[in-house]
C-alpha cells in the first residue's frame, strides 16, 4: 500500500520547503532587479531595497522560524502542534503575504494580508507551550509579536501614515532574528557537534560566556541601531566578539571538519563574529555597512537556517544523519562562498564591486535550489522508519 504525502504532518515540512523555494526566487527576482531593472507591480509598493530586505527577514526567515518553532515545541511540550489543516491555513497566510504584492496595487490589501501570519503563528505556538505551562520558552510568544508589531510599522510608513520608522523596524527586526540564532544555538550546537562527529568529545561551555552571550550581542546591536556613536560601537562590539569567540571555541573539535551538518553551523556562527567586527569598521567607514550586514545576513542567517533545516530535515524523518544527501557539501559551499564573495571580495576588488553582488547572488540561488532539489522528497514523503 503507498504511504500517503506527509507534508502537512508537522510544521518544518512546508515551512523548510516554501522558504527554500521562496529563498531562490527572491533571490533570482532581486539579483533581476538589480542587474537589469526590472519593473514589477510589487515595486509600486515596495522600494524595491525595503522588499528585498523586508522579504529576507519577514518572508525568508520567519517561514525557517515557524517551522522550527512548531516542530521544536512539539518536543518539549509533547503536544502537537499545528498539523493538517491549520498548518495548511498557516502556510497559506504565509505564501499570500508573499504573492500579493506582484498581483493588486491595493498597498491598504498588501499591507493587511501580510500583517496576518505572524499574529496567527503566535497563537499556533501559544497554545501547547501555555497549556503545559513551559514558561522557559514563553519568550517565543513574546518574540514573534514584537516581530509583527516590526512589521505592522513598517507597512504604516509605506502607507504614508508615519514616518521614519522603516530602516529602523527592519534593522531591530534583523537583529532579533540574529539573536534568537544565538540563543538557539547555544542551546543545540554543542549538542550537535559533540554527538555528530566519529568520535564523541564533550564541548566546553562557559559560564560567564553562556550568561554574556546574548547581553553583550544586544548592547551591541542597540549601539548600531539607536546610539550609533562610534567609539559605543567599537567598545560593544568588541566585547560581544570576544564573548562569542570563546563560545565558538569551547565548542570546536577538529573533528567537525569531517562532518558537514556540524562544520556548516560553526562556520555561521564564526560569521556573527565577523559581523560585529565588520559593523566596528562600519562605525568609522560607511562603505563597511552593507558589508557588516551581509556577513550577518548570508553568514549567519543564511549558513545557519539552511545547516539547520537540513539537520533537521534528516533528524526529524528518522533518516541516518551520518549519510545525509551527497549534494549537500556543494549546497554548503555555495552558500559559503556566496558570503566570501559578497563580503571580501568586494574589498579586495573594488572595481569588479557591482559584479561581486551579481555572483553572491548567484551563488546563494544554486544554493537554496539544488537545496530544494535534493530536500523536496525528504520534505513530502512519510518517515522513513514509519510502517
């Protein structure tokens, strides 16, 4: 008898599937506006550089942040979370908030219908985790409706009802996403580097590093987004490198470079580093800026999510993580080599800058395509070790 389609089982299924495929064509679409202008009805709306960055944080990255979320809390709460028609409910809302803008001029309709999901994935993911009472994780509630309180402000400038609040939205939106990576990656990453290698080592943590962590990441990202003085920036920065230096390293075996579910994720983390290295430079040399904020976003956000959901796409289906795709070192690489490109190469050839972009861009969009090729019947089909 055939299994039947799992997708709408569990949340990381489409939400992994639909921000892979969205991750590529948001590329394509931006790396087509950027090269030869290309003018969409979305753009009538949206600048078209607000759409590339709100749709990275608000589209990309809440779709990898939702299907975590409901498949994380599911594990601790043993209760199950939005599956069946609610979870199609949810990815629908999700996807309508990504086409609308390409099919109406209404900004009042855009506005409204990509408002939606976010206020919905809090109650989906309130539920179980109030009904246990799992306070730990109550801040994921929190979390989510501050980024849709982001959300709803930014649409109220495009709206022309307030002004002056979309870099700043996107910006605090940005860094809370990079911030929930740091918490969850101290919580997983010594796990899944100890466990995934051929021979178990057990990780360092440090106390004072795991309690400075996030403290000395948000001072950071507060002096970047508000004080932006930059002798603040540089003492903050600073301090959140060291901080997290040494967490990177109490986590490091040589052994990691054998295993590419586990060297992936230290590689994104190493670029949080980089980060707030670079944005230091930002604060006392502008042309640094959108540097900084691309070895965040490619490095850290976009290394990380897709190291993430192909470890958890394998975990979660009862595949054996230590045979995973044989593609997915090219996926890796891509994916790290978009960043070199996009944030070192363009210093060290500045004439070429322009071009520079057009390959990061390209790079990232091999990346997330090939990741959808290899992933999609992962994504679609039952566990493997279900009867």
């Amino acid at each position: 008898m055939k299994k039947p389609l799992a997708l709408f089982s569990l949340g990381f299924r489409p939400f992994f599937f639909m921000a892979s495929v969205f991750a590529a064509l948001a590329m394509l679409i931006w790396f087509s506006v950027y090269l030869f202008s290309l003018k969409l009805l979305a753009f009538e709306y949206y600048p078209s550089t607000v759409w590339h960055a709100h749709e990275m944080v608000f589209g990309y990255s809440m779709a990898v942040i939702a299907g975590f979320l409901l498949t994380a809390i599911k594990n601790w709460t043993g209760i199950q979370t939005a599956n069946s028609w609610h979870l199609f409910l949810l990815i629908c809302v999700w996807i309508v908030g990504r086409v609308i803008p390409f099919v109406v001029d209404s900004g009042c309709l855009i506005a409204l219908l990509d408002s939606l999901f976010l206020p919905l994935l809090a109650v989906y993911i309130a539920i179980p985790l109030v009904k246990v009472g799992n306070k730990r994780n109550y801040f994921m509630i929190a979390l989510v409706l501050v980024l849709s309180s982001l959300n709803i402000l930014l649409h109220l400038e495009l709206l022309g009802l307030i002004n002056n609040i979309i870099d700043t939205a996107l910006k605090s939106a940005f860094y809370l996403i990079i911030a929930l990576i740091i918490v969850m990656a101290g919580r997983v990453f010594p796990m899944f580097s100890q466990n995934g290698v051929p021979n178990r080592y057990q990780v360092t943590k440090y106390v004072w590093v795991e309690r400075l962590a996030l403290p000395s990441y948000f001072a950071f990202a507060i002096a970047l987004i508000f004080v932006q003085i930059p002798i603040v920036v540089l003492i903050t920065g600073l301090f959140a490198a060291a901080v997290h230096l040494m967490r990177l390293k109490g986590w490091y075996n040589p052994q990691i470079w054998q295993v590419p579910l586990v060297w992936v994720l230290h590689i994104g983390y190493l670029f949080l580093i980089v980060g707030l290295l670079m944005s230091i430079l930002g604060a006392y040399k502008p042309e640094y800026i959108f540097l900084a904020l691309h070895a965040f976003s490619i490095g850290v956000l976009g290394i990380v999510t897709i190291g993430m959901m192909a470890r958890v796409s394998i975990g979660h289906t009862g595949r054996d993580l230590r045979n995973p795709p044989k593609f997915i070192k090219v996926i890796f690489v891509a994916m790290v080599l978009a960043v070199i490109i996009r944030v070192f190469a363009s210093i060290w050839f500045v004439e070429f800058y322009r071009w520079t972009i057009v390959v990061s861009a390209g790079l990232w969009f091999v990346a997330f395509a090939l990741f959808v090729w290899v992933y999609a019947k992962i994504w679609i089909k039952p566990r493997v070790d279900e009867n």
